[in-house]
C-alpha cells in the first residue's frame, strides 16, 4: 500500500478539538465532550490556527465565534469526523460478526 505524504503533519488532537468547538459552539462545551478543560481545547485550536497560519475562531470576553474560515470549513471537518467514527464503527462491527462466525457453539 503506497503511502500518503502532506505537506503539514496532521494533528488529530487539535483538529478533534476545533470540531468539537464549532459543532457545538465554544470551547467549553468541546471541552465537556472531550473530557479536558476549556484551556486546552483553546491551545489545542490555536496550535493548528498557527500551524496552517489562519485564524479559526474570534476570542472575545463573552466566548469564542467561528471566523468566516471557520465556518467554510466546519461542515468538511464534521462530516470528517463522522466518517472516521462510522469506520470505528465498521471495525467493531467486523469484529463481532468474526467472533460469531468463529465460536464453535
């Protein structure tokens, strides 16, 4: 199987992490879902804003907003996230329909 080569090194953690805050609005209620505090869902994010060198989310005293990029981009990563979960998913899944197959019961 040949192998994929990016030009960024993918960081699943603050990419998780600025899912979780668009889809749910904010960085601590991606932090409620994500088990980890408000603090570092926001370095998490701001991590991958600085690695792509574009801003992601509005910092404001009353709470965080989606910038315009932000907003273009959170369908894409939501429906990333469901697919990956979907394959998890698949994963078990096959496992479990293995098992059966196997148990000589």
């Amino acid at each position: 199987m040949p192998s994929l080569t990016y030009s960024h090194k993918l960081d699943l953690k603050a990419m998780s992490a600025f899912e979780a805050s668009a889809r749910l609005g904010g960085f601590s209620k991606a932090a409620t879902e994500l088990k980890v505090t408000p603090e570092r869902v926001a370095a998490l994010v701001r991590s991958l804003e600085i690695q792509y060198g574009a801003e992601l989310f509005e910092r404001h005293t009353s709470g965080e907003k989606l910038t315009q990029l932000g907003k273009c981009i959170k369908a894409e990563f939501i429906a990333a996230f469901d697919a990956i979960e979907q394959a998890a998913q698949s994963i078990s899944n096959n496992f479990l329909l293995q098992s059966k197959e196997q148990d000589p019961t």
